[in-house]
C-alpha cells in the first residue's frame, strides 16, 4: 500500500523504498532463473563451504597477512565512490525545493541511511574476513580497532569525496581535488593505523573523536550546501544507476554527459581522408567516436594486453596459434558491433545512408581500428616464436590477415 | 509541378492499431503548406511516416524526382555527442556528395548567418537547445533539396534565429523547393503558409487555402485559429 507523502520522512522513505526495488528489478534482471540456478547458488553453496573450511583450518598464509591490510582494505573502498545517497530528484525543483525544513530534513535522513547502510557493510566484510582475522598472530582489540579506523576513514572520506562532486565539476579541477583526498585519506590511514598499534589508550581515541568531528563538519556542510541543486540531482542518478551499469559493464554502453566543450583527439575538426566520399565520410564519424571514448580505447588497451601476454604465456603451439588467430577473429566482430551501434545513432539515421556506403565504412573502419591492437599480438606472438626477427616478420603478417579477417567479418551487415 | 504527393492509408507504432488514417495532399514548387493541429492530433506521426521512420505504414509517397531530395528538421534535436558542429556539417556534405569548394562556402555562410561560426569546433553537448536547433537548420539547408520537412521549427529558437530561418525558407522557395511545416503557432503559420493540412484525431480534417478552410468552417472573416477550432 502507498504511504501518504505528507512529511518529508514518508517521502524520503518512499523514494529509499522505490531505489530499493528499482535495484531489486536491475538484479533480478541481470540474475534469473537459469543464472541463479547454475552460476549464482552453486557458486554461493562452494563460497560458504569454502568459508567453513577456512575457519576451521585456516590456510598457514592467513598468518603473513599485515594487520594494516584491513584498514588499508577500507581505504581502497573508499576509492570506489562516495557510497551516500540523498535521494534528490529533478522534480523537486518544482515544489519540495521550495521548502528549506523539507529539504533539510531529506538530506539529513540521507546523510543517516547512508553511514549506517557503510556500517552495516563494513560489519558484512568483517564478517567475511573472520576466517582471516582468527589466524592474524594480533590481538582481537587490535583487529577492532583497525577496521573501526578504517569504517571511521571510510565514512569521512566518502562524505568528503560527495562534497567535492557537489562543488566542482567534472573535469581535471575535480580529478586533481580527488587526487588530494585520496592522498590525505591514505596518509590519515597511516596515521590511524600506527595509532591504533602504538597508542591504543590515547591517540587512537582522539584519532577516532577527530574523524567524528570531520564527518560531523561535512555533514553540516552537506546540508547547509546551497545553488547545487542540478549537480545533487546528476549525482544521485548517477549512484541510482551504478549498480545496473556494473552488472551491464561490457554488454552496454553507459550514458556518459558529455561535459567537454572541445574534443580531446583532433579539435579543430580535422579530416580524417583526404578522398571525400560517403564512405569516408561515415568511416570518419565511427573512427572518431571511438577515438574519442576513454571507454572503448580502456577497453581496447585492456584486451590487446591480455591476448599479448596470453600468446606468450603459453606454450603448446597449436593452443598460442588458436589464441592468435582467435584474437583476430574476436577483434573484427567486436570492432565491427561496436561501429554498427555508432552507425544506427540517431542523428545518422537523419541523413539518407545507402547500403554500399555502410557496408564500406564497416569493412573500412573494421580493419583499421583492429589493426594496432592486432598487430601488438602479432608481433608478441612472433616473439615468442622467433624473437626480434619473429616479432617483425608477424606484425607484417599481422596486417595481412587483420585485412582479411576484417573483409570476411563484414561480407554480411 | 508537384515535388511530393503523400497518400497515408493508415500507420502507427502498433500493427492493427493505426495513429492515422486517410491523409492525402501534395506539395508543389515554391509552396509552403502547413501542417496543423492540436497537440497529439497526428502531426508527427505523419510526418514520420512519410520519412518511412514507422513501421507500420500504408500507403506510397511520390517525389518528383528519381531519388527523394529532402531534408528534415526533427521538432527534437538530434546530434552526435562525439562529433563537433563542423565533424556535423562535414558528415552530411559527404553523404550528400557536396563539392568540396561548394560546401565550404556553403558551410561558412550558413555559420556566419546563424552566428555559430565561434563554436564550429565544440561539442554539442555544450550547446543550449536554441543552438542545437539551429545545428539541425544548418544541416537542412546546406545541401538545397527539392523538399524541406519541418517540425516545430520555433521552439527553442531565438527572435534573430526565427527571422534567419524564415529568410532562407524564403530564398529556399523563390530557387523553387517545398516546404511542409509542422507548427501548433497558429499565428505565424497564418501570416506564412499557403495553404494549410489541418489534421484532428489521426485523420485530416481539411486542406487548401485560408479562404478554403474559412469557406469549411462557415467563418467567411475568421481567422486561422477561429478556423482551426471550428474544424478541428
């Protein structure tokens, strides 16, 4: 049954109720049936079997694990986002806005529900590290006081990072400022650490009083933050949808704003080919999107790097042949589905496209975005057979058959 | 001579379950005819389906020449957020096979008269909606095609946008294209049309001239919009 919205906590508590079942619809969507039947539980029964195993005979690694791990585990989470959530929408700007006691209190119910939902995670990932903390040769009050260290520092610099978003927009002054923090929250972790060995009495609870003095200070900040209504809003979609693009990572592009007013790679609009054509012209918008998407080129760098260590890796020939041979095949299909998405773009679909100019761009555009990723492989693949001389003789052989992979892979559309 | 002749039978988003029904009118040299009516009467749904941008369609259209020369200016902006304005105008003058010299000079005064030259390297992402429709008005009228299909061109545009659009569709009419214009701004249609499609409830309601549609609706000194409420 719907909750009548007539305070700020039952709207605030419908908004937490409709994010909790919008991400229950993402996983459900990601994990049905057949997933859950053959991936998820068969992998869930082996992980607490596993865990079991592992708490009644700790492995004798377990032992050479520095107790600094786990707060330093804390501050590598605090890397990963801010984790708070507000749960401002657009929309309010037309009447919840308008009132400062509403607004207030939303955000100070959201500052709530998000450090006791990092509490709550931090207890889960304690709980899943008990088999570990058994067998650290330190004190169980020392184990505590590390992960309380680090849950504090978590809080804080989630909090920090949050304000920081809020306050600059996307681009290198942000970079840069996440840059400081993370480095501040890395020297601060240092600091908590060696407290929490070396002055447990005395510096380690003024450290901790310290940290809730900051939360407590960026928390009056947070709510007191005014004139950045529409940067709360993109925020909190962003968070909303961070799940669904983690589960969709490499299926899906996400939708990126595109915050730059100049592109990054040939600003002033530079052509591409000289020969004008509408073949050229299509091959020049998918050369350059992909050349403009850190995405794509992550992704890209990410592959040609494995498949290269992989070819030398190992060392059964016909296997090192298959994974090269493979590579090519695997590079034109995913570079020739990444350049059919870009060609069915809305503005292209404007403009009157015939079939022999997007077959031609494919086959075009295909073969010259597989060619360096392939031609890396290659030649890693010809060191491992011959060396220098090997790597060279492959790469130019790499061409060669990048050519022809690409016009085989594109002969349908 | 008429550039265009669209005969809808029926088309919609749904199979068996057609938006509009029963459109038929032309377009001929030179004419600018509007395309009216209230908000969700069938306007762009229409005109989607004489682009072929809907899947269920019948009917046929006829250009006059052998392959369709056209140009359509969506009521939403679309653009390639990876594409500077000018990566834009690049794209359409190689699908259209514009000479190299042609489209330069072509582009450049197009710029100069909508005032965007300053930004011909950004993103669109950084354009405000006015400028993003300007950017569609610009690939419009940089090749010259026999028919111009608009919608909603106003929203968004500034007044010195607006009187730049309206003077090329004036110079585009005298060198003898068509253009059909989809616009609920009753007013200006009025002062600009030659004659009006007046389509209500997915269907058309009446065409022809302001006196055609006085003489329809009984208001021998009515206005468009008197007209317009009465037929529609």
């Amino acid at each position: 049954m719907a909750i009548p919205v007539t305070t700020p906590a039952k709207l605030w508590l419908h908004r937490a109720g409709a994010n909790a079942r919008f991400q229950a619809g993402i996983v459900r969507a990601a994990v049905d049936w057949t997933v859950a039947l053959y991936i998820v539980i068969p992998a869930l029964v082996y992980a607490s079997i596993q865990y079991i195993a592992w708490w009644r005979h700790p492995p004798a690694s377990f032992a050479l694990v520095p107790a600094a791990a786990l707060s330093g585990l804390f501050f590598l989470l605090s890397l990963r986002g801010s984790g708070y959530r507000f749960f401002v929408l657009e929309p309010d700007q037309l009447f919840v806005r308008a009132n400062r006691r509403w607004t207030r209190r939303m955000l100070a119910l959201g500052l709530l529900y998000s450090a006791a939902l990092q509490t709550l995670a931090a207890a889960g990932l304690a709980g899943l590290l008990l088999p570990l903390l058994r067998a650290m040769p330190v004190s169980a009050g020392l184990q505590l006081r590390l992960v309380g260290a680090g849950w504090a520092l978590w809080l804080v610099a989630g909090l920090a990072r949050y304000l920081l978003q809020l306050r600059l927009a996307a681009g290198w002054r942000l970079w840069l400022a996440q840059a400081g923090l993370a480095l501040a929250s890395a020297l601060a972790t240092i600091a908590a650490t060696l407290l929490a060995v070396y002055a447990p009495a005395t510096g380690y609870p003024a450290a901790l009083v310290a940290l809730a003095g900051a939360w407590l200070l960026f928390a009056r900040a947070r709510l007191r933050q005014q004139g950045a209504f529409l940067r709360e809003a993109e925020l909190e979609q962003r968070a909303k949808l961070r799940l669904a693009g983690l589960l969709l990572n490499g299926f899906a592009a996400a939708p990126r704003p595109q915050s730059r007013r100049t592109p990054l790679v040939f600003r002033r609009s530079q052509t591409l080919f000289r020969y004008r054509s509408p073949i050229s012209g299509l091959s020049e918008v998918l050369l350059k999107s992909f050349l403009r998407s850190f995405t794509m080129l992550r992704l890209y760098a990410m592959f040609t790097s494995a498949a290269a260590i992989a070819v030398c890796a190992v060392s059964f020939a016909p296997v090192r042949t298959a994974i090269w041979l493979g590579c090519a095949f695997l590079l034109s299909l995913w570079m020739k589905a990444y350049c059919k998405e870009v060609a069915a773009a809305p503005f292209l679909a404007l403009l009157p496209w015939r079939d022999r100019t997007r077959i031609g761009a494919l086959r075009k555009c295909t073969h010259l975005l597989m060619l360096p990723g392939f031609l890396v492989v290659s030649a890693a693949f010809g060191y491992a057979v011959g060396g220098w001389i090997g790597a060279a003789v492959f790469a130019a052989a790499g061409f060669a058959i990048a050519y022809f992979i690409a016009a085989v892979a594109t002969i349908w559309y | 001579m008429n550039l265009l002749h669209v005969r809808i039978e029926e088309a919609g988003y749904e199979a068996h379950s057609p938006a509009i029904r029963d459109i038929e009118f032309g377009l001929r040299q030179g004419e600018l005819v509007g395309l009216i009516g209230h908000n969700g009467a069938g306007k762009s749904t229409t005109i989607k389906a004489m682009l072929g941008m809907i899947r269920h369609m019948r009917g046929s259209m006829q250009w006059a020449g052998e392959r369709p020369s056209y140009a359509y200016v969506p009521e939403h902006p679309v653009v390639y957020d990876d594409l500077t304005l000018w990566e834009h105008l690049e794209t359409a003058a190689a699908v259209y096979e514009l000479e190299r010299p042609m489209f330069i000079r072509r582009a450049e005064e197009l710029l100069r008269q909508f005032r965007m030259e300053d930004v011909r390297h950004h993103l669109p992402g950084s354009f405000s909606k006015g400028m993003r429709q300007k950017l569609m008005l610009i690939l419009a009228f940089l090749h010259q095609p026999d028919v111009y299909i608009v919608d909603e061109p106003f929203v968004g545009l500034d007044p010195r946008g607006t009187k730049q659009f309206l003077e090329l569709l004036r110079a585009e009419r005298e060198r003898g294209a068509g253009v059909l214009m989809s616009t609920h701004v009753l007013d200006a249609a009025e002062r600009m049309c030659d004659r009006f499609v007046l389509i209500a409830d997915g269907t058309l309601a009446a065409q022809g001239t302001l006196d055609d549609l006085r003489a329809a609706s009984g208001l021998p000194d009515g206005t468009l919009f008197d007209c317009f409420h009465e037929l529609a």
